[in-house]
C-alpha cells in the first residue's frame, strides 16, 4: 500500500508537459481577461498571449538558413522553410483568419512573431528584416540548435 502511494505522488511530477515548441496563433484576450498561454518573447522580454497548442508542429519546419543580407532593403533576415503539410495549414490559417498573427516558439520562448498574406504560395516565411542584427544572431543561434 505504501509503494502504491509513493507511486501516485511521483507520476505526476515525472510526466511533466513538455516545453512548447511549434507555430502558435496570438491571441488577443479582451480586456481584463487573463490569458491561459502566456509566453516571454527572447527578445526584449514582452508576453505574449498564444494558442494552447500549436497549428504547426516543430518537426514540420525543414530549415533554417543562415543569417543573410539584402542590399536592397539593407537588411538582414533568416529564412524558415515548413514542410508542404505545414504550408498547407499555415495557408488555411492566413485564409480563415486574414489578420491573425502567428507565434514561433522554442523552448517555452516566443522566437518571434510573423503575419502571412492569404496567398502564401512559397514554402518559407522570411522574419527579422526589422531587427537588429545582434537581435537577430540570438534568434538563429537558437534556432540553429533544433533539430529539423
């Protein structure tokens, strides 16, 4: 009897959910509502508020590229390739919800947060042309340590 109890009070604590990892949709509670998924963003510490669980599941991002720069728009970016099943709900979501924003997250972090037109049409999402190249190198080293 006793090593049944011991048993009960350890499960609990031993299955405990894994960080969240994946494409999340923001959420933006009314006003004086708490939010049931608060997350921090890596950079600058903001919370965020983001679906229980994600519409796209880390597994189904094929890459990341290196930071790259384009001379155009002087800027720097990473590129984030998803799998054709990931493009398809991504493009589904944008359609539903034209406005929705989408949360990547790693580790329990928000990485960043993106919109996507209707028409998504390529299979990779373009982020950090508006961020600081040191902002942006965090945000690939963490990336860089997943595995896709």
């Amino acid at each position: 009897m006793v090593r049944i109890l011991i048993f009960l009070f350890i499960v609990p604590f031993s299955f405990q959910e894994e960080h969240a990892a994946g494409v999340f949709i923001v959420n933006t509670p009314p006003k004086k509502t708490v939010c049931d998924n608060e997350l921090k963003m890596v950079i600058g510490q903001t919370k965020v508020c983001i679906s229980k669980k994600p519409i796209v599941a880390i597994e189904e991002i094929d890459y990341v590229t290196e930071i790259r720069y384009e001379p155009k728009i002087e800027a720097h970016y990473i590129d984030i390739g998803f799998s054709g099943a990931a493009v398809s709900t991504l493009t589904k979501t944008a359609v539903s919800l034209p406005s929705a924003k989408f949360a990547l997250v790693v580790d329990g972090d928000v990485i960043c947060l993106f919109s996507l037109s209707s028409q998504l049409g390529i299979r990779y999402v373009r982020i950090g042309e508006d961020a600081p190249l040191k902002d942006l190198t965090v945000i690939h080293d963490i990336l860089r340590n997943v595995k896709f």
